[in-house]
C-alpha cells in the first residue's frame, strides 16, 4: 500500500517536472516552461542587469589576426578598434550578437519562413506566403551571387563568425529571456542569415505593388476615368533630382495598356507607407561654411530598435553610425570627412504575369506559344507542435506563383542575384574620403534600390538614384500583364549612369523624401508609391532661408507641418456655409497653424472631416462593388482635384438621385467632425513601439506624439522616423543622432529602452567619432579579443 | 536535530549542485533525501519544499531581481512582487511531492528493525 502511494506521488512528482519543463497552453493561450523560465539558476532572474555587471573581459579566438579592443562607452555604443578590417568585421558580428541574438534570429527567421520552427502553427500560413513569395529562394540567389566575389565575402565570413563565437560561448542561462519563453535555443549563423536581412529589407521597402486592384480598376472604370483617380504623377511634385532630359520619344501614352482582369482575390489594404528623409546643403548655405546632412529613415518602430548605434576604427578609418542587425558595415554614417544616408526609392518592382497552364496539374504553361516545364519546389516546415509540413510551389519564367489559385506569377527584383556583392556598400562606405570613392562604394548596391545622399568636409554634396531599376514600356507593370509573351517582361535594367543624380547643384542643397526620383521628361518609364508632400516641404524650408544651422535642421526633422492640410483647408473652409463657418470648431481650423502637434485637436478634426470628404468625392470606389479589390485613391488626388476643379462628374454622389457639388461635399462632411469632440492627437494616434513578439510587457505604449505621415515627422502610430542623424563636416565632424529604443536588446537592461525620451521630446545625442581610443572620455567597459593559435 | 542538518543540507545541495546541474536536480535530491533519512511522510512533504522554497527564494534575491520581477508581473499580469515567492513554491512542489515519494518508498525503520 506504501509502495503504491509512494509510486502514485513519484508519478505526480515527474508530472510536475514534465510539465514545468515544457511548453504548455491554456485555450489558446502559450504558457512557457515555468521551472526553465523561473528557476533562479538558468532561468530569466540570470537576465537581471545593472551597472555591476559592466566588467571588463577578454576573449582568445582563431578568427581575428591581431588585438582587438572593444569599448563600451557611457551609451553602450561599441567602439571597436581593430588592425585590419576584417578583425572589424569580426568584433561587429560579435557585438550585434552581444545586444541583439533574439532580434536577428527573429528577423531572419521571418523572411525564410521559419516562425512556426518555434512559434507553432499560428504561423504556418505567414511562413507559407513568405517562402511563396521567394525570399528564402531569393536569399539562396544572393549567397549564390556573393560566393563569386570570395576576397569581398571574406568580411561577411569574419562578421558571421563573430555571431557564432558568442553562440558558441554561451550557456543555456545566458541566452537571451525571449529564448527562455518560447523555449528554443540559438542556430549557428550563416552568410545566408545577412542575405535574409538585405531580403528582408527588399521586402519591407521594395515589396509594395498593388498590380491586382488596379488591374480591377482600369477595367471597372475605363481608361479616361481610371487616368483622373489614379493618376501616375502628381504634377505639384518636386522630383529629388531636377534638370531636364532629352525629349525621348519611346513614351506615348497609346503604348501597352494592361490587360483588364477582375481577379476574385482580396487582399487587405496596403499597410502605411514607410518612407524617409534626407537632405545635405553645401558650405555656401551653411552657417558652418562646410556642408551638413540630414537623414532620418521611417520605419516600423520595434523594441529592439531595426538600428543598431556603433562605431568602428581601423588604421584607415574611422566611422560611426547606426547599421541595420546582421549587416556587416555602417548603413547611415559618417567618418571624419564625409557623411552619407538612403531613402528609399518607390519604383514599382514586383510586377504579376498571368500565367496559362496547358494541363490541370498546373506543371506546364505556354510562353511564347512554347510548352514549358514549371518548376516545382518543395517547401518544407518543421512546426512545432505539428510537425513535418509540405507545400508545393511553381517557379515559372516570371518567378513563383504566389497563391496557386490566382495563376498569377510574380516578377520582383528581389529574385535576381546580385551582379556585385550590395554588402560592399555599407563596408566600403566607411572608408571613403571624397565623392568619387564613395560612389564606386554605393556602385555594388542593387536592391531595394535607395536615394544615397553624400557631403564631405571638401565641400562637395551629392545624392543618387542608386539600385537596380527595370526599364519598363508605358504604363507597363500598372496591372497585372500577360505572361504568355517574354516580350511582356521588363527590357533591362536602367544603366547606372542613367540613373537621375546631382552633385553640388546650383541651388546649393541635395533632398529625397521618397517621392518622383525625377522629372516628367526623363527617359525611363516609371510609376510606384511616391510620397506628394513631405518632399516639397523639404525643399520648401531649405529655400526659405540663404543661411541654415544644425539647429534648423534638427526644427525640420521634427515639423509636424502638413502642406495637405494648408492646401485642403484652402479650399474647403472658403465653401463652408454661413452657419458651419461660425462654429467654434471652423474657426479653430481657420487659427490652426496646420501643424500636427501632440496636443492638437484641430489635427484631429481636420483629419476626420477630409477623410470623409475623401471618401465621399471617390464613393465610386468606396462604396461596396460587391467583393472587387480596389486602390485607395491618394489624399493629394482628391486636394488637386478640388483646387482646380470647381466642377467635376466624380462629385456627384451616385446613391442619390440628385446631382451633388464641391460645396455639398464640403458641408456635408463637414457634420461628421462636429460630433463627438475629439480626444488630442497624441491620444487618437496613439502611438507604440512594440517588442518582436507583441508582448505588451516588452513594449513601449505611453508615448505622446505628434506628426503625420504628410509631415517631416512622419510620426504615425507604429511607424516613424526611427533614426534622426545630423552632421556638420568640417575638421571633425559634429554630429548629432536619437532613435526610439535602446543599445540592449534585453528587455531588463537598463539600456533596453533608455534613448525613448530623448527622441520622443524631438532632441538628440551628440555623437562624438573617436579615432583613438583614449578620445572616449566616458566608458563602461571594455572587451579585448586576442589571436589564438 | 536530524531535521535541521537535512534541511541544510538541501538548502546547501541545492544551490551548489544548481549551478552546473539542470534545475529539476532538486527532484533526485529530495527523493534522495527523505528516502536515506527515513522521514515521516508529513515532513518528507514539508521539508523539502521549504528547503527549495527557501534555497530558490534567496538565489532569486541574491540575483538581483528588482526588473525581472516587474517584467514577469506585467508579463503575466500579476504583482511583480510575488513573482519570486510563486517561482520558489514551483520548486517547492516538486521538492516536496518527490520527498514524500522518498519516504513512502523507504521501508519504516520498525519493520527494518524487526525484519
């Protein structure tokens, strides 16, 4: 009786353990293995961090040929300090893994369709449609691309091989808590890992197309219409490169029109767009004498920060900045003679072919009246809790097939293997001391195709079109187009020297803000997600005054004003009858300085009342036409639109027998923002910076922020400006940078999230570049790296 | 008397052999314990779970663990405060479901003597 009492509580004991040591659920809720995360000896208390901990050490390892010396300084920024470049390469690799293992596991996991690895089946179907999209296959491109380069990827070997010397080192108690609350364990890293990223990257700002809803459009609205809605070019628009071009004849409108095709497919809206800004003036526009650059790239905003702050010294240079995880080099930066940032290009490259099968299986199709084999990979996940799942996709000619029921092929630049190795950039950019030298850096560049902007203390500033752009026919890549033809496809690639580019104009300033890269009479056809105002109030406030400051710099990066609002309310307010114009809330908008502030309300109800104008005038395409994806018409069409049109069929509201005006419109809408009064604006956009996984208790939620995404500071609720960077060449460089997050991707670290306030309140930290070491006047500790035999 | 020293001893085994040792070592430990020293059922239960509760409670706080209290409490939206006490009476449990194991395996010390 004893014994089997005895064997019943050993039963109840191993239960206990068994289920403390394993992931559990309760509903559909993941609960972690709490005797692994709990327990004081390897659990999340061995995370615990303070300045205590901040010791210095040293570490011996075959990989780096001479001393290595890495400081720390007072903002956990690394100095690394290093012989030779690859030793530097090392020591990155080292130190990104230091702060940031979970964030790179986590980004590189997401563009090769592996979060159900250990996130479960939840994420099947993500995973699915990112392997489907060919990121996986497009970084096996890459790394196929790159080993022809091997002296180059030596850098990218020493830099992976710093990231697998910390795994290497590091017990099951270190890891990072986020792998002791999901319960997995750090992979070896590979060259593979850092062409993920750059996918990644090619993705998030190169990934966008809306080929599907605009095929839909031109054919439920007619050519003529479907040419006002959406129109490809906003006329109001600054091009980021001006000058004009040789009148080419190959662009007339009569050319290849896509092939009308309602598809049944819906797809959720286009996420808000990211863009950024940059801008560089020359000695002669500067208090300073020497030029200064600006460049704040718009994002998604996570805890941890997409940037990582680092500095990094060899005996041939010296340069600091902020590089995005898993990238070896410097992406925006500056060294002691030249400074350099990117924007993104929004040329559309990722164009849909229909695709005709010639037999039911789906394994053949014809092009160019030829029967051709498509190509079939297996894709494979290991899910957890599920186990082995396979999917099969179609690689055609034009690439895969995303979604097998669309018949639909994707064409992306993505895809294609880098003819130079695009990491180059960021490395050789480092190192360059004039304009020549750093335009052979950004040379290697490909994809996601970026505004480069470049000044150096000799006073030369600079900004080009740089990435790999398919030459295309008019309107080409708009819809969707056959893809029975080669012909359909694209003709090339723009030459590089073709690309739109400036070096020290006239007007004494270089600005992109991801709209039009040039002109209406450039050569090469286009169209794609350009940004209609923030690039004309850039280059409107670095008009308005001969003479600019870092100071004035740092006031632009920050404005909150809308060129949208000071031009929509120029029309609207005027139309307003007697009785609207009288209530307080149209005379709050006839004061408001059209300046998106936190505590604005005025923002708010400006915003409420054009939403509904917009969707009004464009009921066409608001209202239910029964299950067809349609584009968003932009904000900058309809403000155009009604201030050049008095009169215009598309006012009328189609669901009423009568027909309405402009002013109908205006006063109409106008109702829907009296009612209720609205909360400021920092409260309706409500702002957040969430960790990776989404966990409230990682994130950063109180934020009180203003800025719209027509504004400088693009501030909307998840994504914004998310580094700031301004630097004033000259003998040393003086430079300034914030971004919301912290060094530490450790969310006990008291560096976690500390640098939040300061780009929140809109101010910076200075960045002071150390060449010598002895030049960091305050540290926190420092790594020593040695040559082991 | 014999209670104390075998409650030191966990205490002491405890978070000497943890610190190599996964954290279910505690399990062999009190079964290992309570199996050796013969206790009687009620405290082969008690003993060890307030040596581990004990053990746990003061590794956690020697580990400095202000932040990670508060990230757990938010994570799991409870007071942070208590964090430490539920993660020590986790390792309780098993102590003491494995003591008690321990002792009802062991042969009671009359039947020992008489057999």
């Amino acid at each position: 009786m004893r014994k089997i009492l005895g064997l019943i509580t050993l039963l109840i004991g191993l239960f206990f353990v068994y289920v403390l040591n394993t992931q559990q659920k309760i509903g559909d809720k993941p609960i972690p293995p709490l005797g692994k995360l709990l327990n004081p000896y390897s659990g999340v208390w061995q995370n615990s961090e303070d300045s205590s901990d901040y010791e210095d050490f040293n570490l011996k390892c075959t990989h780096v040929k001479e001393e290595v010396k890495i400081i720390f300084d007072d903002r956990m920024v690394p100095h690394i300090y290093a012989q030779n470049l690859q030793d530097a390469m090392f020591a990155q690799g080292y130190v990104e893994a230091y702060h940031r293992l979970f964030q790179m596991d986590i980004s590189t996991r997401s563009p090769d369709g592996r979060l159900s690895e250990i996130l479960g089946e939840n994420l099947l179907d993500y995973d699915k449609k990112q392997r489907r999209l060919g990121l996986s296959y497009a970084a096996d491109n890459a790394v196929k691309g790159w080993n022809k380069f091997p002296e180059e990827l030596k850098n990218v070997d020493a830099y992976s091989a710093g990231v697998n010397h910390f795994i290497s080192n590091l017990k099951p108690k270190d890891y990072p808590m986020e792998y002791k609350l999901l319960d997995f364990e750090p992979s070896e890293w590979t060259n593979r890992h850092c062409a993920l990223l750059l996918k990644a990257m090619t993705q998030t700002l190169a990934g966008y197309e809306e080929d599907i809803e605009m095929s839909n459009a031109l054919k439920l609205f007619g050519e003529e219409d479907f040419q006002i809605i959406y129109p490809d070019r906003n006329p109001k628009d600054i091009p980021v490169i001006q000058g004009s071009y040789p009148k080419n004849s190959t662009l007339t409108s009569d050319q290849i029109i896509p092939n009308s095709f309602i598809s049944s497919i819906q797809r959720p809206r286009s996420p808000e767009g990211v863009g950024s800004n940059n801008w560089a003036i020359s000695g002669r526009k500067s208090a300073t004498g020497k030029p200064i650059l600006a460049n704040d790239p718009h994002l998604s905003l996570s805890l941890p920060s997409v940037w990582y702050e680092i500095a990094i010294t060899t005996p041939n240079f010296s340069a600091q900045g902020v590089t995005l995880l898993g990238m070896p080099g410097i992406m925006i930066g500056f060294n002691e003679n030249i400074a350099w940032g990117e924007t993104n290009v929004g040329h559309d490259v990722m164009d849909y072919h229909t695709i005709k099968w010639a037999n039911q299986e789906k394994t053949k199709y014809y092009l160019d009246s030829n029967l051709v084999e498509a190509k079939l990979k297996i894709e494979s996940y290991e899910v957890k809790g599920l186990g082995t799942v396979y999917d099969t996709v179609r690689y055609t000619y034009w690439g895969p097939i995303v979604e097998d029921e669309s018949n639909l092929a994707l064409r992306w630049i993505a895809h294609d293997p880098s003819p130079t190795p695009d990491f180059m950039t960021f490395i050789n950019g480092m190192t360059c001391e004039n304009y020549d030298e750093y335009l052979a850096a950004t040379a290697t560049f490909h994809a996601p195709a970026q505004n480069f902007i470049y000044a150096d203390n000799k006073g030369e500033i600079g900004l080009r079109i740089n990435g790999n752009l398919p030459i295309k026919d008019y309107k080409q890549g708009v819809g969707i187009s056959s893809g029975d033809s080669k012909a359909n496809g694209w003709k090339g690639i723009i030459p590089r020297d073709k690309t739109p580019q400036d070096r020290n104009p006239e007007r004494g300033f270089v600005t992109s803000c991801n709209q039009y890269s040039a002109g209406p009479d450039y050569p090469y056809y286009y169209n794609g997600n350009f940004e209609p105002y923030r690039g004309r109030m850039a280059n409107r406030l670095l008009e308005a005054k001969d003479t600019l400051d870092i100071d004035y710099f740092k006031a632009m990066q920050n404005s909150t004003y809308s060129i949208l609002a000071e031009e929509a309310l120029g029309v609207m307010l005027p139309l307003l009858d007697s009785l609207s114009i009288a209530h307080p809330h149209a005379k709050g908008l006839l004061q408001w300085d059209r300046n998106y502030t936190a505590n604005s309300t005025d923002a708010v109800r400006f915003d409420r009342w054009f939403k509904h104008f917009h969707e009004m005038l464009w009921d066409e395409v608001y209202t239910d036409k029964t299950g067809i994806s349609l584009p968003e018409p932009d904000m900058w069409v309809t403000v155009n639109m009604i201030q050049l049109n008095a009169s215009n069929k598309f006012y009328d509201v189609l669901s009423t027998p009568e027909v309405e005006n402009l002013s109908y419109l205006v006063n109409r809408s106008f109702k829907y923002m009296l009612d209720p009064d609205p909360a400021p604006l920092s409260q309706v956009k409500n702002a957040q910076i969430l960790h990776l996984t989404r966990l409230p208790a990682f994130s950063e939620t109180d934020l009180a922020l203003g800025g719209t995404k027509y504004s400088l500071n693009a501030m909307q609720q998840t994504f914004g400006p998310s580094w700031r960077m301004i630097v004033a060449l000259g003998d040393t460089p003086e430079a300034y940078g914030t971004y919301p997050g912290g060094q530490s991707g450790n969310p006990a670290s008291p560096f976690y999230k500390n640098r939040i306030s300061t780009w929140a309140n809109g101010e910076y930290d200075r960045l002071v570049l150390a060449p010598k070491a002895k030049d960091i006047s305050k540290s926190l500790f420092t790594v020593t790296i040695n040559h082991e035999e | 008397m014999k209670n104390s020293i075998l409650f030191l001893l966990l205490v002491v085994l405890t978070i000497t052999l943890s610190l190599f040792l996964p954290w279910w070592i505690i399990a062999p430990l009190s079964i290992a314990a309570t199996y050796f020293s013969k206790s009687k059922p009620l405290s082969s239960f008690f003993l060890p779970f307030s040596a581990i509760f004990l053990a746990w409670l003061l590794s956690i706080y020697f580990n400095n663990s202000g932040t990670i209290s508060e990230l757990m409490g938010k994570l799991f939206e409870i007071d942070g405060f208590i964090i430490p006490f539920i993660a020590s009476a986790l390792g309780g449990l098993v102590a003491g479901f494995f003591g008690l194991a321990g002792s009802l395996f062991s042969s009671p010390k009359k039947n020992w003597v008489n057999g």
